[in-house]
C-alpha cells in the first residue's frame, strides 16, 4: 500500500502515520504546512506526484464555536476538501477514508445512532462535517469509507484530557457538564480501526467509530482525575449554566454496529487512559 495521510500532525494523523508505517507500507503524512487541502489544483498535484492506493483525510476545522464566526473556514476544511481529495482519488483509482462527527446528529434520539439514521446537525461544525462526509460518499461510493467519530484524544494533541490536566494545575474546583452524554475514543484505537477495515477490504461505506464506553463530561472528568489520583474537587452541572456559541448534541451516542458485524471493536474511554499516560 502506498497511503497519504492528511491531517498528519493531528491525534488520529500521527497514530495513524506510525501504525502504517509498522505495518511496512509506504507512507507519506502532510499536515497545514505542507499542503492546503481546500485548494483543489494543489491537492492534484499532490496526488498526482505521490500516487497513493490509500488516501486518509484526517484534517479538519474541528474548533466547534469558533466555526459559527467563521463559516466560510469551516466548510473549506470540512465540506469543500474532502470533495477534492475524492475527486483527486477517483481519477487516480485510490481508495479513500474521512473522518466525520457524531455532531451530524441532533442527539433527541433516546437510543444509540446507527449509521442508516437521518442526520440533523445543530451547529455550523456538525452541517460542514456531514456535507463533507456526502460528498466522499457520492463521489466514491465504491471505494470510499466515512468514519463517523466522537470525542477523540490521543497523544501529541489539544484534547479534554489535556486540558483537564492543564485546569487540574490551577484551580482547586472544577465544574463538568453531567447531562449531555459522550464517548471518548483513543485515537490509536480510531487508527487501528482505519487500518483493519482496509486490511479486510470491508463494504464500502459509513462507519460509526466511537468509544464504546458511555459517560458524561463530568463522569470523563472525574475518571481523569482519579486516574492521575488528583485531589481536585469536581462538580456535576447542568448544561444550562454553560453558555456556548454552539448547540451541542445531548445524547449524539454512535452504535459501532457495522463494525462488530465485518468483526473489528473498539474500547472504551476509561480502559485507554493506561496507555494514553504511558
């Protein structure tokens, strides 16, 4: 395999990066500075020089409040490029995964989302993400595979662990939403799940890819902070007392179904934070 991974620098890029490259193919990873994926001739050239088998779009404006201010940013990054990268991989003959979002739903559902569910995103991030994802799957229907993902941490990036510990250094209180549910997924865990589909030539398509542990913001938190045996005291709050420029899903809890059923699992947020902190 020759695989060109976007997005290199992120959490999921740089796992992704070190498992292909331990799996002997030839890898190449390109991040902001190497190339700007939402100019369609640039992404072109590079595909054209490197003439991947395996592109993997791991990029993306994933900065929820801030893409309300900056819409036109936003749907460059998540809606415009992935289309590029797929038109460029379609010409080339390259199969093609993108990372999405469980913020394509609404979170009203009372159960888990299955991947045939109606998206209904509530903020501008969640519509850039979901026109992103349609447009791979319109234009590879064949060789295209969306994974949809939720709340992502891993080492080398800026995630809710992080800045718990970031917080934890300050402050002696700390208060955490505990009535909107999430599923941290370890971003090597995401990585390796990339690759076994691949590996197994698995059914084009989408894919729900989340931890498969359920917590609260406040339940995340306070396993963080047992974990590293901080005495910071933690609070349960509700998310009224937060204002924030983006609505966020209440219950955007993804079912990793079609995973299970080609055979491939995925952990949960609790069980990953060994090998996170090793």
């Amino acid at each position: 395999m020759k695989v060109l991974i976007l997005g290199s620098k992120g959490q999921t890029g740089l796992a992704l990066e070190q498992l292909s490259k331990n799996d002997g193919h030839v890898t190449i990873g390109l991040d902001i500075e190497e190339i700007d994926i939402s100019d369609r001739n640039v992404v072109n050239r590079v595909v054209d020089e490197f003439r991947p088998t395996h592109i993997i779009n791991a990029a993306a404006y994933n900065a929820v409040d801030s893409a309300e201010k900056n819409v036109e940013a936003a749907f460059s990054v998540n809606a415009l490029a992935p289309a590029f990268l797929a038109l460029a991989a379609k010409k080339t003959g390259a199969i093609m995964v993108h990372y999405s979002t469980d913020y394509i739903f609404d979170g009203e559902k009372d159960k888990d989302y299955i991947e045939e569910d109606l998206p209904n995103p509530l903020s501008v991030y969640g519509h850039s993400k979901l026109l992103g994802e349609q447009a791979v799957r319109a234009i590879l229907p064949q060789k295209s595979y969306v994974l949809r993902t939720s709340w992502v941490f891993g080492p080398g990036g800026n995630n809710f662990v992080s800045r718990i510990l970031k917080l934890a250094e300050t402050r002696k209180e700390l208060s955490f939403i505990n009535n909107q549910l999430c599923t941290p997924t370890y971003a090597p865990d995401l990585a390796r799940v990339t690759l076994e589909l691949i590996k197994l030539n698995a059914p084009s398509g989408v894919y729900h890819a989340a931890g498969s542990e359920i917590l609260t913001p406040y339940s995340w938190a306070k396993a963080i902070l047992e974990y590293i045996k901080c005495p910071v005291v933690i609070k349960p709050v509700d998310a009224a007392q937060f204002e924030t420029a983006a609505r966020r899903p209440k219950r955007a809890v993804l079912a990793n179904r079609k995973l299970e059923i080609v055979g491939i699992n995925m952990r949960g947020g609790r069980s990953t934070l060994d090998k996170y902190f090793s």
